[in-house]
C-alpha cells in the first residue's frame, strides 16, 4: 500500500485488544494499520495473571454475561493456539467458617461447569485433603478442597502472535510508533505517527481510528484526540511476585484472602510459583508502574497464611506490576468495578468515526473484537463475517490435546535437542519451531550460545518475526528465559541485538 493510501481501519495500540482487532478486521477483507509506541504487549497485557478464565469471583458481582462469554471462549482460545494456551487445574481448599460458604462456593463452580460449553476441560471434584498430594505444602488447616478447570496462557505471546498474524494477512503493523495526533480531515481520519527510534514522523490517513489502548485510552483521548473532560476508565494496579518453586504438584491454588480478596499461587516455568495479584486505584504514568513495598508485603503475607513454609521477600526472584484499564461505572473498591468491556462509537453527521475499547479481559478479547468489527462494519460498511472461532494463530495449528506429539516430532526431526529446549520451543512457537530451527543439524547450527537454551538462532528469529529489538524483549516478553539468564549474559545479548539493529537500519 502507497503512503498516500488509505486504510479502511487504523489500531492505536499493540496490546491484546488492538491486536486481536487488526487480526480480525484484516482476515475480513479491511486494510489495516497498527501503531504500538513500544514493544507489542509491554502495557498491561504481559502483566496479567495469565488466565483463561471464567472468572469465579466476578459471580459474586452478578457478571454473568461476562463470565459465560470468558468460560465459553476457554475451549475456542485452547483449540486456537495449544501452544501458548492450556488447561490447568485450581485448588480451592475449604474450611469451616471461611470467608464463603461451601454451599456458595459450589453454586459457583455448579455454573462454571454448566453454562461454559465446557467440552474437553474436566468438570469440578471434590478433594480429600487428608490424602489429596495437594494438601502436601499447605498449612493443615483443610479437610476439603474443590478442584476445577480453567486455562493459562503465555499472555505476551497471544499478543505478538496476533500482531504476526494481522501482518501475514496484509495489516501493516508497526512497533515503536506513537501516534502523536488524530484528528478529522474532510470525512477521513489523519494520523500523525512518530517513530520512537528516529523520531521520524509520518502522517497516515484512515476511514475508521480505534483507540485501543488500555490505560492510555482517556489520555489518548485527551492528548492526541483533543477531547476534555474524559473519564471512562478506572485504573487499577495488580501486582505479582515471582518467587522459586513452593510445590511440585502440577495444579495451582485458588486462596481467599481475610480482606475478601482471592488470590492465585502458579506453577510457573518448571522452576518457580507465580502468586498474585493485587487491586489498588492507581493515578500516575502506567508506563511506570511498579510493585511497592506495601504490596510485596500483602502477598508474602496472604501466601503465607495458606503455605506451611513462609512465602518471604528473600524468596523473591521477579516482580511486576501492571493497571487494569477497568470501564468506570463508579463502583466504591477497586475490587468490585466491573472486568466486563464496553465499546464506544462515536462520529455523527459524516464525521471520521472512532471507536473506542474500555476494559476487556485477555479472556475475552477475541469476542471483544467481535464486537468491534460489527461497529466497524455499521461505520464503514462490512466486509467479510465472522471467522477467528476455529482459525489458529501461528504455529497453533496442531490438535489442543497434542502438545506431547508435536515435541516428540521435533525431537525426531532434531535428535541433539535436549528433552527441555523442545519443550519450551513447542510452548513458543508450535508447528512453527521447525522454522525457527531450519536446517540445523547440530547444536553447533544454531549460533552463539547466550545463556540457558537461547542460541541466536532463535533470537535472530525474534528480529525478523516477532518485531524484537531489546533483550527486554526476547527475555521477559517473547520469552521467560529473563529468569534464567545471568546479569553478564544479558548484557551480551544486548549488545548482538544493539549490532543486529544498527546494521539493519
Ligand atoms: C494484574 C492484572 C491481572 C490480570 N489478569 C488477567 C487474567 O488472568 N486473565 C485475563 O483474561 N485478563 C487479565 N487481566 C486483564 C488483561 O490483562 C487486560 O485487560 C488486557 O491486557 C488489556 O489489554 P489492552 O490491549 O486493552 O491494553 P494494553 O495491553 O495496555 O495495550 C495498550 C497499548 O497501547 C499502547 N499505546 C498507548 N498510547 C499509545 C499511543 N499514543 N500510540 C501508540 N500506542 C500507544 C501501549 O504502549 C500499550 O501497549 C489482568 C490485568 C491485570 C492488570
């Protein structure tokens, strides 16, 4: 497409939402365009709880439309991306005069079994937990438990494979560009963009500007759109700690905090458990956003009254912090302002619409974009249906249930890898691993060595693929490998990425 083109559809913001709609609205036929100011995902869609989930909490709150649209989407989501998205089981120990009765409790998990669609995922049991292995690292304070499914995911890479999968169909997707200004030009949209490394700016004309972009979506508005007076989103602050392996058991735990509040205890990558989160009104930058020292504190401290081994600050190994961009429909706590979405059009009387997305969970952003493409389509006329329910995002196009199969393939197909380095290639890039690896033939093949199993193989990969620039990049977002990887190693890293940058530019 010319500069001077114009495209049907312009996305501000490469988080989950902005990308799951440039997806769509490209496979539908529209021309797209995309503008991330940073790295895809480096706002609050990496630093979620990584769950595909119905959402038991939000049942307290009567969100039933949002949770039996979120427990639906568990099987679409599973079924269109088994690498990065998988079943996990929760426990959820129970004792006499908890915060909520057994009764409510199994009310909740009554609906979570069926009004979900549930077809593969296990339904809810009952756990002894005078025998349960899953009582092994916990205080002996239960005697029951309820077990029951919902999904993970690797929430970075949702995003960029989205962002992947909206350039292969046509969108042009471009990282590190901020849009500066918007505004209406005879009927039109004109965007002007500036890219974050040269400074460079470029004006980009559209029929349709979606302003996707999370926490930033009020200051988009008033910043970049000339509107005053808004205020559509709360923010929300959540935080996780990171701390090494608390239990081997492969299921997680669902703990209800004294403040009513519940919190998630994870497997996370072979090594560690993932415990969070937090709810607090937050009011600054959210690019800034970090975890305090009171929070640290709370998830020690709620760990530890659930774990027979302390959860303490010394076992902190990472943390991060994230805003949830919550619609305002001016609930009192943090905790209880509504996780369900609402799309706003805007644009009367000939005037360039725009279409703006407050809330959404990583759960629901397929059928958010949905949503969104039927207001597009009312804007500007439609093209193509609905199409993203049984499509598979890139390297997910193996059966939900076949993981074991497609590393026992790799593993056939290239005998030196070691049992753990196919593992975690086929939980990045599924069938696309094979790529990545091309004709390698011996771990001599697959270049430099940086630290733990990443070989520049891969990364060179992430540059030309996956729109990696900074070893952030690589080792926190499209990897986890940040975890493994010492200081020294990084900075090497670093600097091959620096080099590989400079020489392309
Ligand atoms: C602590 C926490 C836990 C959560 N846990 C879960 C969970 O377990 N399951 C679940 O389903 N959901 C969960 N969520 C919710 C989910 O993560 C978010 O709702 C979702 O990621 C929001 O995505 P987004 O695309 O709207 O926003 P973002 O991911 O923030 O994307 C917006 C993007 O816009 C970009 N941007 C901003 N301004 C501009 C500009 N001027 N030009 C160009 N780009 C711009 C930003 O850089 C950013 O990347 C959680 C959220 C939090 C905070």
């Amino acid at each position: 497409m010319s500069e001077q083109a114009i495209f049907d559809v312009f996305v501000i913001g490469g988080g989950i939402n902005g990308c799951g709609i440039a997806r769509d609205a490209a496979g539908r036929g529209y021309s797209v365009a995309l503008a991330e100011m940073d790295d895809f995902a480096s706002g609050t869609s990496s630093g979620s709880t990584k769950l595909i989930h119905g959402g038991l909490r939000y049942l307290e709150h009567y969100e039933f439309r949002l949770v039996r649209e979120a427990l639906m989407e568990r099987e679409v989501l599973w079924a269109m991306a088994p690498h990065v998205i998988w079943p996990m089981r929760f426990v959820l120990p129970y004792h006499k005069g908890g915060l909520r009765p057994a009764w409510l409790i199994r009310l909740g998990l009554f609906l979570y079994d069926h009004i979900g669609g549930r077809k593969l995922l296990p339904a809810t049991s009952t756990l002894d937990m005078t025998r349960d292995p899953a009582a092994a690292p916990l205080k002996r304070l239960f005697t029951k438990a309820f077990e029951y499914s919902d999904g993970w995911v690797d929430d970075a890479r949702l995003v960029v494979l989205n962002a992947r999968d909206a350039a292969d169909r046509g969108a042009r997707i471009m990282a590190r560009t901020r849009v500066v200004s918007a505004r209406r030009d005879n009927g039109r949209w004109a965007i002007e963009t500036e890219d974050a490394l040269t400074g460079k700016r470029e004006t980009v004309r559209a029929r349709l500007l979606v302003n996707a972009t999370g926490p930033w979506v009020d200051r988009v508005l008033a910043d970049a759109i000339g509107k005053n007076d808004v205020h559509n989103v709360r923010l929300v602050q959540g935080s996780h700690i990171v701390v090494k392996k608390k239990f081997d058991d492969p299921r997680a735990y669902f703990f209800q905090n004294p403040d009513g509040r519940i919190m998630f205890a994870i497997p996370y990558q072979d090594d560690f458990t993932l415990i969070g989160t937090t709810d607090r009104d937050f009011t600054g930058n959210p690019a800034e956003v970090r975890i305090s020292d009171a929070e640290i504190d709370y998830l020690c401290r709620s760990a530890s009254e659930y774990f027979s081994d302390p959860v303490t600050k010394d076992d902190i190994v990472w943390t991060y912090s994230a805003v949830r961009p919550l619609y305002d429909d001016g609930a009192s706590k943090a905790q209880e302002a509504t996780r369900d979405y609402v799309l706003r059009l805007e644009g009367e009387n000939g005037q360039a619409p725009l279409l703006n997305i407050f809330g959404g969970k990583l759960t629901t952003y397929r059928r958010l974009a949905e949503s969104a493409l039927e207001k597009i389509g009312e804007a500007i006329g439609i093209k193509g249906s609905k199409w993203t329910a049984g499509s598979h995002l890139p390297g997910g196009d193996f059966p939900a249930a076949g993981y074991d199969a497609e590393v026992a393939k790799l593993k056939t197909h290239y005998p030196f890898l070691a049992a753990s380095h196919a593992r975690r290639l086929v939980r990045l890039y599924g069938t696309r691993a094979k790529q990545l690896l091309d004709n390698a033939a011996s771990e001599a093949d697959l270049g430099r060595r940086f630290g733990a199993d990443l070989y520049a193989a891969e990364v060179d990969w992430l540059i030309a693929h996956e729109w990696a620039l900074r070893a952030e990049d690589v080792l926190w977002r499209r990897t986890k490998l940040g975890l493994k990887l010492s200081r020294a190693e990084t900075a090497e890293l670093e600097e091959y990425m620096r080099d590989a940058a400079s020489a392309a530019a």
